[in-house]
C-alpha cells in the first residue's frame, strides 16, 4: 500500500496533527538558529581575518594609537572586540603619554575578561535551544506514535472482525510512526548544529583568549620609553637596591 504524507496527513487525528505541528515549529525554530549562528561566525571570522594583520603590524611598529583606531574601527571581529576593551582602558594614558603602572595593566586584563564573557555569552546565545530541540524532538514524536497505536488498537477492538482489524491497525500504526520519523528529522539536525557550534565557540574562545594575553605580555614588556617603562625600571631597581643592600656576602 502506497501512502502519500496528504493522506497521512488526511487520516491523522487531531493528536497526531498537533505533533506535527509542535514539531514543525520546533524545525523552523531550529533552523532560524542555525541560519543567525552561521551569520554571526562567519562574519567575526571575516572580520578577524581583515583585523588581525593590520593589528599585528601596528603593534609590530609600536604604533599604538593606530592598534587602538583598528580595534575601533572593526566591530565585527570578536577579537577586536576584545582587544579593544583591554586598549580602552590604557587609551586615556597613552593619548596623554602618562606612566602607565602595573594597576593600568590589571585594569586593561580585567577588561579583557569582562568582554570575552560578553562575547562567549553572544556566540553561545541560542544554543541552549538547539540543545533542547535535539533532545526532546524524538520523544514529541514518540509521544505520537505512542498515541497513534493506542487508538489504532482501539480502532481493531472496535472492528469486530480479524481481517478488519489488522488492517485498521496496520494503517494507525503507519500514521502513528511518521510522527517518529519527523521526531528524528528535526533532531538529527539540531544535535548535528549544536555540535558544531559549541566546538566552534570554544575555537574562537581559544583564539580571544590567546591573541588578548598576547596584547597584556605586550603591555607589560612594552611600558616603557614613551609608555612609561621608567615606572617599572624604578621599582624594580629599587626592589633590587634593597634586596642588594640587605645581603650580606661571607
């Protein structure tokens, strides 16, 4: 016997249709997602692949104002987003050409952190969701089918005959397992995608967290000639001095 999904859909129940339904909501939803998250990673990839040369290059140059103008100017780039909170709070001190101290540094590390967790919390926005879809979805459409049987076997009790009643509940069956099926079509992919985001967010957390401690080793060993290197040299001189002072030779 050849059915169509119309006439499924025509000899489903109102039960049976209803999962369909939830089910359907659930695979739009899904994909929704999807779609946002593939547009939110690929462009930060763009951005971070226009970014991060010309970053590398301002800092190789000790060119400071324009790493900061870069930051600033490619919002798209997750690490430029996160570059940026670090370099905002030394900005002030470099435009003035202040000393900046060991606190300065504290102070541009804990902004990094602060936006690195605004930026893991928006690559992991949704995910949540898919994780929920690819987990439930099979038992929605488990519950059809479970559903589906127990009327198809009403349906035989109610037959009478033998012959009547094994064909109606082949056919209930037959309707009650198709809400099975699109249960696991709308799983498979959303745990597929929810895989693949969550590694893909845990890549580009990765490479937030390398490149920004690589701007704070800079910052440190960097704070000096114009920058404020003299802070650092007096007080480890001085820590010297009185280290060298206190010591006495046999």
């Amino acid at each position: 016997m050849n059915m169509s999904l119309l006439s499924l859909w025509a000899a489903a129940g109102t039960f049976a249709r209803g999962i369909v339904i939830v089910l359907g909501i659930m695979s739009i939803y899904g994909l929704t997602i999807v779609i946002q998250k593939i547009i939110k990673v690929r462009k930060s990839e763009a951005g971070t692949r226009k970014f991060a040369p010309l970053f590398s290059r301002a800092i190789q140059e000790e060119n400071l104002d324009q790493a900061i103008a870069l930051a600033e100017k490619h919002k798209d780039s997750h690490v430029a987003r996160v570059l940026g909170g670090a370099l905002s709070e030394v900005k002030p001190l470099l435009r003035d050409r202040a000393t900046i101290t060991a606190a300065d540094i504290n102070s541009a590390e804990r902004a990094v952190e602060r936006q690195m967790m605004i930026m893991l919390a928006e690559f992991k926005r949704g995910l949540g969701v898919l994780g929920t879809i690819g987990s439930t979805a099979p038992f929605v459409g488990l519950l059809g089918t479970t559903m589906g049987i127990v009327n198809a076997f009403m349906g035989m009790s109610q037959g009478g005959g033998a012959s009547g009643g094994l064909g109606a509940i082949g056919a209930g069956i037959a309707e009650a397992l198709i809400t099975t099926a699109f249960g696991l079509m709308v799983a498979i992919p959303a745990v597929w995608a929810y895989n693949y985001f969550t590694t893909k967010v845990e890549n580009l957390g990765v490479e937030m967290t390398y490149t920004s401690k690589e701007l704070i080793d800079y910052l440190i060993k960097s704070v000096g000639s114009e920058f404020g290197r003299s802070i650092f040299t007096k007080e480890f001189q001085a820590q010297k001095a009185v280290t060298g002072s206190g010591h006495i030779h046999g």
